[in-house]
C-alpha cells in the first residue's frame, strides 16, 4: 500500500469521537496510581474485559507490588509485525478525580492521567477499530503491551517489553507527542545515584577540627557532579534533594543526597558514570557510597528509528497531516527498544498538554489524528 492510498482517513477517525472519549473517559475514571497495585488491578480488569470483546487474544502477566500487565495480540497478513507499547499506571493518587474532575469542553478532554497516557491505550484501541470499521485488516501481527510501573522506572516490566520487541519489526510507542504535536524520534536516558556520606560528629562549638563534615563533603561533591554537565552534549547532571545533620551544634555525621542524570548518547552516561564512582572526597575521614546509575538507555536517533520516522511522516501527508519529530529530556519505555536496535517511534498516543499537572488533558480532534495515524500505520500505508 502506498502513502498516496491510504487505508483510512481522517474524517473516518473524527467520525469515532463518541466512541473515543466513552473509551477514555472509562479508563480516566478507574483512578490507577503506580503503587496501589489493587486499583491498576482493577484498571486492567476493565481492560481486559474490553479487548476481549473487540476480538484481542489477551494474556494476563501476574505482578506482585505493582499491576499486572496486560499483554493483547491480534493476528494480520504477513507483514511487520509490530508491538504497541503503552502502560496504565498514572501519579495522581487515589482522590484525584474529585480535585481534578473529568470535563470535556468541546476541543479539549480533561482529566488526571489522560494525556499520559490513558490517551494512547485509547488510541491504540480504536486504530484497530477503525481498521475494521474500513475492512481493512494489519499489515502484519500485532501486539499491544499496557504496563503497570513505567511512571516509577518499569523494573517489573523491562524484561517483557525487551522479550516482546525482539519478537517484532518495530515498536510504535503510545506515549503523547510534544505539546506541540511534534512526534518523539529521541528521548534523553534517566538515571541518577544517592549518595550517601558518612563522617564524624563532633561538638560545633568545642570540637568543630575533630568532627569530619559529612555536609561540607556533600558541599565539594555538588560543585563535583554538577560540572561534570555537558550542554553541547545534551547532559544534564543535577543534585536534587540533600540532607544531613541531626542538631544545629553538631557537626554533621551524615548527610544523603540524590543525583538527576540525563544523556542524549550512550557514551556520555558511562563517562558522568565513571567521574562519579572514582569521586575521592577531600576530607579523607569521610567515607562515600553510591549507589544507582542509569536506569534508562538514551532513544538515539538511528537510522531505522529515523526511517521508521520517515513512514510515519509519508502515512502522515497522505491522511493531511503534517508531521514533526523532536527530541525531549523525559525517558519512556521505547528507550528500552531502542537500544536494542528494534525500530522504535514515540509520541504517537495523543495531543495535548499538561502531563503531570493540574491542567492535564488532550486536545481531542489532533488525537484523533493520531488515531488515523496509527491505523494508517498499521495497515501498512507510508511504507
């Protein structure tokens, strides 16, 4: 199929606005913190329930401490097989609806946890819907993915999202576009450290030479770390919680604090890695343990992700749309699948803004472009 015919259109997705919000909206009300495993439970068990019926083979991954993941697949021709990545888990606590209650104002749907990214589940859902709605069927197998702690780093969902990747020709990840619209073709990698300093106490007023300052040692390691930051690279590296002491007469004995790292390329995390755990503190007296490192890979802009890009943009034009990448500072779980060179695109869920704020909400008409998108893409136009 080629990108001057597609297999959908964008009224076609306009047309399922009832349909979308009705998906969203139920989806929004079934409030899903990270850490209340009960309710993303009960999250996932609408979930399932409303793939099943539409037809998605669906398979329930026991998880303990967090969510169970849902894992849906549906059968297509012979073409790439691709996987659908999203998660349900949200970091608005339980309550939240009644300070930030559903609204729908006519162009923008408003809510905790839609446009990050309960958006993107429901974008998922009704491309296929909207696949069938034209008898079109995928180009290939499909997989949709919905994690349950991707908000708090996905150490319970890393290993089934690398499984599932290398099982596929590309990953198209739900997360919302830029506020923008601007699809995400590079994600910095996250990590960080705590540090933690362990001195001696002293008398402030009596003794202060015979304490060793964990504090003053934290104060060496700040101006240490933060220089390690590098703005032609792109890397970020920012001391961002301390504290230590235990009385204001007291030399202080500890003191902890925690380290923000961002890389735009793989190579910058191990040089800030090694600078950090080769620190050697300038009051010998005063022991220093680290601990951390990088917990997400960068999403670097390779050829297949900027090729995959590249259809994206085609199947774009071809449904009116025209479409920009850009490269942000937060991580998501496409950067797992992209550092293991399966093709990977972001930011296909959703339009909107406010992710993590009180203003959060989609812009509907634009998500319903992403909808069209996805269909498009799966069906195999743009390539």
């Amino acid at each position: 199929m080629t990108a001057m015919e597609p297999s959908v259109s964008l009224a076609a997705a306009l047309g399922q606005r009832s349909a979308y919000l009705a998906t969203l909206e139920g989806l929004v009300r079934l409030e899903s913190p990270t850490r209340d495993k009960a309710s993303v439970d009960a999250l996932a068990d609408h979930l399932q329930d409303l793939l099943t019926a539409r037809g998605w083979d669906v398979k329930r991954h026991g998880r303990e401490g967090i969510g169970d993941v849902l894992e849906a697949r549906l059968d297509g021709s012979n073409g790439p097989g691709t996987l659908l990545l999203t998660h349900m888990d949200t970091v608005w606590p339980l309550g939240t609806l009644e300070r930030m209650p559903v609204k729908d104002d006519g162009e923008r749907f408003w809510g905790p946890g839609t446009v990050d990214m309960k958006a993107g589940i429901a974008t998922a859902i009704h491309a296929v819907d909207l696949l069938r709605a034209t008898g079109v069927q995928p180009a290939g197998p499909v997989t949709l993915l919905v994690t349950s702690d991707e908000e708090v780093g996905s150490a319970g969902s890393r290993e089934l999202i690398e499984e599932l990747a290398t099982g596929h020709d590309r990953v198209l990840v739900l997360e919302p576009a830029r506020d923008d619209g601007a699809l995400k073709i590079g994600r910095k990698g996250v990590g960080g450290y705590t540090v933690t300093f362990t001195g001696k106490s002293a008398h402030a007023g009596n003794d202060p030479a015979g304490g060793a300052s964990a504090l003053r040692e934290m104060a060496h390691f700040l101006l240490f770390v933060e220089d390690l930051a590098d703005e032609v690279a792109g890397t970020t590296v920012n001391l961002t919680t301390a504290h230590g002491g235990i009385a204001s007469n007291v030399i202080a004995e500890e003191a902890v604090c925690t380290v923000d790292l961002r890389v735009l390329k793989a190579g910058e995390a191990e040089r800030v890695d090694h600078a950090v755990r080769s620190y050697q503190p300038r009051d010998r007296r005063v022991k220093v343990r680290i601990e951390g490192g990088l917990n997400r890979p960068p999403l670097e802009t390779t050829p297949v992700n900027q090729a995959l890009f590249e259809v994206a943009r085609a199947a774009g034009r071809a449904l009116g749309l025209d479409l920009t990448g850009a490269i942000v500072g937060g991580g998501s779980d496409g950067n797992f699948t992209s550092a293991l060179g399966v093709p990977t695109l972001d930011g296909l869920g959703s339009v909107g803004g406010g992710a993590h704020a009180r203003d959060e909400h989609v812009h509907v008409g634009r998500t319903l472009g992403h909808v069209a998108l996805v269909a498009a893409l799966l069906a195999g136009s743009g390539s």
